[in-house]
C-alpha cells in the first residue's frame, strides 16, 4: 500500500475510532467504574492490562479486536455496543 492510501485510510477510520473512543469512555464514566476496575475485570479473566495502558489504547481508539470485544464483555455492553458506535460515526 502506497503512502496516500495509508493516509486516505487512516482518515475514513478516524470517526470510527473517535466513536470507540467516547463510547468506551462513557460507558466506564455511566457504570461510575475507572481505568482501574476495567484493568482488574479484565485480569479476572486472563487478561493482563495496567490502567495505563487501557488509558492510552482508549485516548488513541486502538484497540485489537479481541481486546475490544473483551472489554465490551466486561463492561456487559454486548447488547448494544456496535449499534451505538456506528451511530455516533454517523453523526460525527
């Protein structure tokens, strides 16, 4: 992939990590949980992640896939979580 495509690409992904990014963020904010209780939910299950580092991956709306689909688990947002993402990178 050429230089162009690369910056055409990570500018057609940028609402979709920017609506990841706010939903994830607003959703630890709604369940009244932080960083921390995000880190350890997910080290109940194998998952070794600092607070730190879930911090970043969330400021910068990257995550693996298999990261994020297990923090949609942990924080019980399997329901409506593709939903309200696609929604807000419609309405960004």
């Amino acid at each position: 992939m050429n230089q162009d495509q690369s910056i055409k690409n990570r500018q057609s992904l940028s609402p979709y990590k920017l609506a990841i990014t706010r939903y994830i963020r607003s959703s630890l904010a709604l369940k009244g949980l932080k960083y921390d209780d995000l880190s350890e939910a997910l080290n109940e299950r194998g998952i070794s992640m600092t607070p730190e580092n879930l911090r970043s991956k969330t400021h910068k709306g990257m995550f693996s896939a298999d990261l994020f689909t297990a923090i949609i688990e942990v924080l019980e947002l399997e329901e409506d979580a593709l939903r309200e993402i696609l929604k807000q990178t419609h309405n960004v």
